[in-house]
C-alpha cells in the first residue's frame, strides 16, 4: 500500500481534511506534534513514504536524496519558493499543484489592508484606545488608482474586484500578456516604472525567484508617490525592507502593509513598531474556506500528478 504523510500542522489539525485524505488512504499519518520540520525532523517525517503534501517545508536536492523513496510531492498552497523544481526533474520526483486556490482569501486581505491603511484605522483605534478621541481623516480607495505588480491568480482577481466592486482605475505590471483579461475587466496594462509612480494603492503578486528578489529595490520605491500605500502578501524578499523602513519613517511612502516578509517571523522590531506600518503573520491563505480548499486540492495532487517541466509546469514559475 502507498505511504502518504502529511508535514503541513494545519493540514493535520484540520478534521475534514483529515478525515478525506484517510477514506483516500487509511495509513496517511499526519504532523501530530504540531512542529515545524526542518533539517533530520524533516527526513524522518518524509522516510519510508512515496507520497507527501507540504506546505512550507523546504523541499531540496538534499533532502530529496536523503528519501530515494519519495516520488510524488502534493502541494497544499500555491507557492514554489521553498521547493527546488530542478532537483525533482532531475530526480524524477512529480507535483501535485493547482494554482489560484486562495486566490479569494489573499485578495480580500489585500482590500482590507488597502481600506485600513487608507482610511487610517490602526491609527483611529490607537486613538480611541488612548483617550485621545479626534477626527482621523483618510481616502477613499474608490477614487485611488491601484497598481497589481503580477498578473496572476490573485492579481487578476484582485483587479476584478477593484474594477467592479469600486470602480478604481487598475494598473497592472507582467511579464507575460493577458490581452483577453484587460480587455474584459479594463484592467490597463502598463511599464514597472509607470505604475509605480502612477499607483496610490501598490500591491505585489509575484513568486519569489532570481528574477524576482528585491524587485522593489531602493531605486524603484524611489518612484513611488509619497502619498502611496504598499502592500506585500505574496513573498518575502520582493521588497527591500530596510529602504521601505526608512522611507516610512522619514514620509517619503505613506503607509505599507506586509503579510509576508524575508525573514519569518520578522525581526525588525523598530519597523514593526512604526505607526504607518501593519503587519499580518502570513495569513493570506489562512481563512476557513480556503484552509479546506487548499487541503483538498493536496490532496488530489496525491493521485493527479506531473513530472514538473521548466517553462511549461508549473506555469508562470520559471
């Protein structure tokens, strides 16, 4: 019979998840001790097995080696960054993936940044917190042009929403043309450099890659309106952190909002305790609905699975 492990701890919390995956494979075992698997932990999880779903575990040539066992890898979310795609070519290791299968939760994240930033409400709340009640005036994100770096999953539900729920003006940033998608949603392409100094509202859906890695360099924050908001939930290491930090505090960028960061948990305590800077701990996926989405798309990649190929599998990740 086909060994199957789960490492993901929400996975193996997750009782509907949990109980579909064992009617599919009754010998599955799960992450029970609810510990992050790094290193040897992470070796003697993945042993013995053919199959596995993870999550954010890190997935490298070397680990691959130390589990000759291991074929197929399932993967409960979407992003690659942690997972060497060469090494399982060249190891004959296949992926189970379907992209966009959070696409809703990260993009109503993003709105709700996008609002909360805008119309100030960590600041308003401090403010009644501390007897200090006063009028706290903010924008509108209607009347804000929005600039979506990545035409992907998200970011074409994210332009969508922003186009039809509040009419804003929507730039987009890709490398790749999705003329159908702008000329349905009159989401308006455009340069990098254009929608950065363009955008009220910058928010960022790329993979992180050697072609992606602090993409917002100094340079390009430099760009931004001073007014501007930037939002990260896509992946550590787009943004240049340390810049950002110093933009933000001098009023060179009006406010950011990161879920995601290069160093997890974030160590910079000094920007974390900025007063136009909020931070989520990486939940841009993490809402019921998209929990048992993510689980069961995993856990058809168990059974529908692929060799990946460089360029054509996973799309859009090479």
């Amino acid at each position: 019979m086909t060994r199957v492990t789960v490492l993901s701890r929400s996975f193996s919390r997750h009782p509907v998840l949990r109980a579909e995956l064992l009617a599919r494979y009754p010998d599955a075992s799960f992450n029970d001790a609810g510990v992050s698997l790094m290193g040897k932990k992470l070796i003697e999880a993945l042993r013995d097995h053919e199959k596995a779903i993870v999550a954010l575990e890190p997935i490298t040539a070397n680990l691959l080696d130390a589990v000759p066992e291991l074929r197929v890898i399932a993967k409960y979310g979407v992003g690659f960054d942690k997972i060497d795609l060469p090494a399982l070519i060249m190891r004959d290791v296949s992926l189970g993936w379907t992209g966009g299968v959070n696409r809703r939760s990260v993009t109503e994240l993003v709105i709700g940044f996008a609002l909360s930033m805008l119309r100030k409400l960590p600041e308003a709340n401090d403010a009644v917190c501390n007897d200090n009640w006063h009028q706290v005036v903010g924008r509108q994100l209607s009347d804000c042009t929005v600039g979506i770096i990545g035409c992907g999953h998200v970011g074409k539900d994210l332009g969508r929403m922003l186009r039809n729920g509040f009419g804003c003006k929507v730039l987009t940033h890709d490398i790749q043309d999705h003329a159908a998608y702008y000329a349905e949603t009159g989401v308006m392409p455009t340069s990098l450099d254009a929608l950065l100094s363009e955008a009220d509202v910058v928010s960022v859906h790329l993979p992180h890659d050697v072609s992606t890695a602090n993409i917002l360099n100094a340079e390009r924050l430099g760009m931004m309106k001073t007014s501007a908001i930037l939002i990260n939930t896509a992946r550590g290491g787009l943004v240049d952190e340390a810049t950002m930090k110093q933009m933000l505090k001098a009023g060179k960028l009006a406010g950011a909002a990161f879920d995601v960061f290069a160093c997890e948990p974030p160590e910079d305590q000094e920007l974390l305790g900025l007063p136009n800077f909020f931070a989520t701990p990486h939940v841009g996926g993490s809402t019921q609905e998209s929990i048992l989405a993510m689980g069961r798309a995993a856990i058809d990649g168990l059974d529908n699975y692929r060799a990946p190929e460089k360029g054509i599998f996973p799309p859009g990740l090479w």
